[in-house]
C-alpha cells in the first residue's frame, strides 16, 4: 500500500502501482489540508467574491460572471464541452498512471475538491476502473483539458472505461459497484481537468521502458561484442575516469561485468588495435543517453507531486491566485530530450547490426549470418527493419516543443505541445526496443557461429533464456514472430 501525500510520490512507487498492482491510500496529512481548501471554496460561493473558475467562465470567459445558481452546470458544461480527445486511446497504463497523478496533485490541498472526489478516485486506482482517454487532441496547456476532461467524465457516470479490451459506458461499472456518480461542485470540474498529467503520466511510462532499455541495451551489445571478437581494452575504467563522466563509467563498468569470463572478446593489437565507434564508444554514447534519462526523472519527480491546476489556493485558504502552473513547458522539454537519448541508442544497435550481417565488417561471421549464403538470405532484411525504424524515429524525435498554435482566442497564445512530445517518446521508445531486439537476434545467431560455450557466464545465462523461445538460425523463417517474440520479452522486462 502506498500512500499519497502530494509530494514525495516517486517512479518506483509508480512503478509498483502501474506494474504490480499495489493500491493507494490518501495520507491523513493531505486529507487535512484539502478539507481546509474546500471550506475556503465554499466560503468563495457563499460570500459570492468573483474567482475565477470558481464563478466565471473558462479560457477567454474568464471576464463572465456566472450566478450562483449555476455554479454546479459549469462544472458539468466544462467537463462535457472540453472532452474533445481523439483518435486511439492511451493504453490502458497510461490511464491509470493519469488518475494516480492526479489524485496526488489534489491531495497537496490547494486546489479547493472536496474529499469525496479524491476517495472516488483512489477507488479507480484499487479497483482498477481506468477511464479510456483518447491520446491526441491536447496543446500541453491550460494543462490537458482534452484527456483530463475524459478521465472526470468517468466520475460522473459519462464516458467509458476499459474492461479486457473492451470499452464499457461508466455508468455500468457504477452500478456494477453500487455507487452513485459524482455530482461535481464549485471549482471541481475546473480541478480535475487543469493540469499535466496526460504528457505526465505517459512521461512516467516512458521513462520506466526507457530505464529498462537502456540497461538491456547494454548487455545487448555486449553480446554482440562477443560475436564480433571486440576489443574491452577500451572500457578499462582508467579511460573513463579520465573524462569524468560518471554515467559513462558506469556504462563502461557494466560492460567489463557482462564480458567477465568471456573467451570470445580479445585484447588490443590481438586481432586489430581498435573497434570501430559504435563498439568501442559504448559507453560514451549510452552514457550520454543515461544522462538523459537522469535529467528527465529529475523533472518528472517533481511535476509528479506539482499543484498544477489554477486557480491556487494558499495562505491555509486567504488567497486564491491565477497563475500558469498549468503550462506543460519542462515536460515538453524533457520528453523532446527523451527521444533524442533513446533514438540514439537505437541508432547505434543498428550499426553494431549492420557489422554483424556485413561479410566486409563481421570478421569472418557467415554473410548476412545466413546458414547457406546465396540460397538463404539469413539476417538481410533484419538490418533493413532496423534502418527502417530508426530513420522513422529521427522524424519523430522532432521536437514537438518548438511549436505552438494559439488558443482561445489568443488569451492562451503560447503552449508547449508537451503531450504529443510525450506520445512521440513512447513511439520512439517501441521502435527502439525492436531495433535491440533484432540486435539481441544477430548477436545470438553471431555467438552461436564463434562458439555459445566460449561466451561470459552472465551472457550465456541471457543466451540460454533466449534460446528457449527463439530457435538458432538454421533455415530461413519468417523473422517477424522472432522480433515480436523478442520485443515482449524486453519489454516484460519494466515490470520487474
């Protein structure tokens, strides 16, 4: 059981409520400080002081005063009329990493939602009801209107809801579970749906895939250093202390552990003096990806616990201020770093590819690592897989954060585009993981060909797990179930 504060939440709790079902609990702490905003809402409605979304209208409405009759339809004419997502839905996971995020944003107590609210939506997490949010249709400010407007449908008995791969009207799990809907208060519809947590929760998956990627990636290639008699002269740790990044000794350290033992790699000026880059720079190319992936869990740590909807209330409920804490920018950012880190690591397991198949780099391995060359093609057309996927991912690792398209008539005139960014790294980071899959493919068949009983202890570990679903190479078959095969296993891998 975890328990939600409003700071504090980090990716391994989120790793253990996404992957491994642990519940959540609301902090007593929290639940003060959130009884405390909604007394102060309510003293707003009573004395009829004019705050904006709490009495006025939204966006460029912000200047019409709203009677305190209607104060209630607002909300649900804000929630009907801003669902407006389209397009396929965010998996499953990232829907439920969505209402965890944002039952732990209000939890911090300056966002005036009533108590209820946030124990119906610990009820979603515990019970597994996730809303289905289509992915596109947010401009990353004014927070993700689009996607939060779906997930508050939900509690209100609208929308939909996965169950299996179905989708389910709400409602029906409601009475499933013998509750009423919501009906949603002053300020509450405007709570739910301000906020960063569509690009967020899709940002804290990411980052879950890419940490385990990166990580594979490295024995990955190792093996693949094996196959091709590589050099560890230049992982000595003197080399990379020299230079003083510590992710790339760590990279390099790494490397030395998974090769220990190895009677396939060799010294300098054994067979050549040095690898070609995309081996013997390992670790200064996958290092830098892991500094990449440090600075964009130090980002997501913090907008995970952020108060991201406006208006704030603070001063124990005396000020309720506008800001922009809304604005999806250092998300947006950290997701258009996050493509390029792991773009790169599948940009160089494709060059390690291509010297595994190419009979003028692969020292002495059969072309194409075929069992009869020139009748089979063996691996050809895996390299073009990959140099498919990752020429894709160099469009997609654009920066969506250079753009923007103002809105509401110009009174939201710039916005950070953090969630399509957001969805571009999960694209990238699946094309990646099938990029180092095919290397895993080549490297296995490689190793095979030099002699699997020569490989490091910890490699044929990895050799020998893989080799129970993926058959040696001895005819030509159809390599796509291999890939696929290969891609879930690694990617089973996150929820360790």
């Amino acid at each position: 059981m975890i328990s939600l504060k409003g700071h504090g939440l980090t990716l391994e709790d989120m790793r253990a409520i996404l992957f491994k079902n642990e519940e959540v609990t609301l902090d007593h702490k929290a639940i003060e400080a959130v009884i405390k905003s909604r007394k102060a809402v309510e003293n707003i409605v009573k004395e009829n002081r004019t705050v904006y979304g709490i009495n006025t209208g939204f966006g460029k409405f912000s200047d019409v005063s709203i009677e305190e009759a209607d104060v209630h339809a607002l909300q649900l004419h804000l929630i009907r009329s801003h669902a407006c997502g389209v397009g396929q839905p965010f998996d499953e996971i990232v829907s439920r990493a969505m209402v965890v995020l944002r039952l732990n944003a209000l939890l911090k107590g300056f966002s005036g939602i009533r108590l209820e609210v946030l124990e119906r939506l610990a009820y979603m997490v515990n019970n597994r009801i996730h809303p289905v949010i289509p992915q596109q249709g947010s401009l990353g400010a004014s927070g993700d209107l689009a996607p939060l407007s779906h997930l508050a449908l939900v509690l209100i008995g609208e929308g939909f809801v996965w169950e299996g791969e179905n989708h389910i009207p709400s409602n029906e799990i409601w009475e499933k579970h013998e509750l009423e809907p919501i009906v949603l208060e002053a300020k509450e519809g405007l709570a739910l749906i301000n906020g960063t947590q569509a690009m967020t929760a899709q940002g804290v998956i990411n980052w879950l895939e890419s940490e385990t990627l990166a990580y594979q990636s490295e024995w990955i290639a190792a093996m693949t250093m094996e196959a091709l008699h590589g050099i560890t002269d230049a992982f000595h740790p003197a080399i990379h202390e020299a230079r003083g990044y510590p992710e790339q000794v760590a990279v390099a350290q790494r490397i030395l552990e998974w090769l220990e033992g190895s009677q396939l790699v060799t010294k300098q000026g054994e067979k050549r003096v040095q690898d070609a880059y995309s081996l013997r720079c390992i670790p200064q190319i996958h290092g830098a990806s892991w500094q990449v992936l440090a600075y964009v869990k130090e980002k997501l740590e913090i907008e995970m616990n952020a108060a991201t909807d406006n208006p704030l209330i603070v001063e124990d409920g005396e000020v309720v201020i506008s800001g922009g804490n809304f604005h999806g920018q250092p998300i947006a950012f950290a997701m258009d770093f996050l493509k390029i880190g792991i773009a790169e690591l599948a940009n160089v397991s494709e060059r390690r590819i291509e010297r595994l198949v190419n009979p003028q780099l692969n020292e002495g391995l059969p072309p194409f690592l075929s069992p009869q060359p020139g009748l089979q093609s063996g691996a050809m057309i895996l390299q073009y897989a990959a140099a498919s996927l990752v020429s894709e991912n160099k469009t997609l690792a654009h920066p969506a954060s250079v753009d923007s398209i103002p809105s509401s008539a110009n009174q939201e005139d710039h916005v950070s585009m953090g969630t399509i960014g957001a969805r571009h790294a999960n694209q990238i980071i699946q094309n990646a993981r099938r990029v180092l899959a095919i290397e895993a493919l080549c490297a296995m068949q490689g190793v095979e060909y030099r002699g699997a009983h020569l490989m490091s202890p910890s490699l044929s570990e990895k050799w020998h797990e893989m080799r129970v679903f993926i058959p040696s190479i001895t005819e030509d078959r159809i390599f796509s179930v291999d890939v696929e095969k290969l891609n879930t296993y690694l990617k089973d891998k996150t929820a360790r």
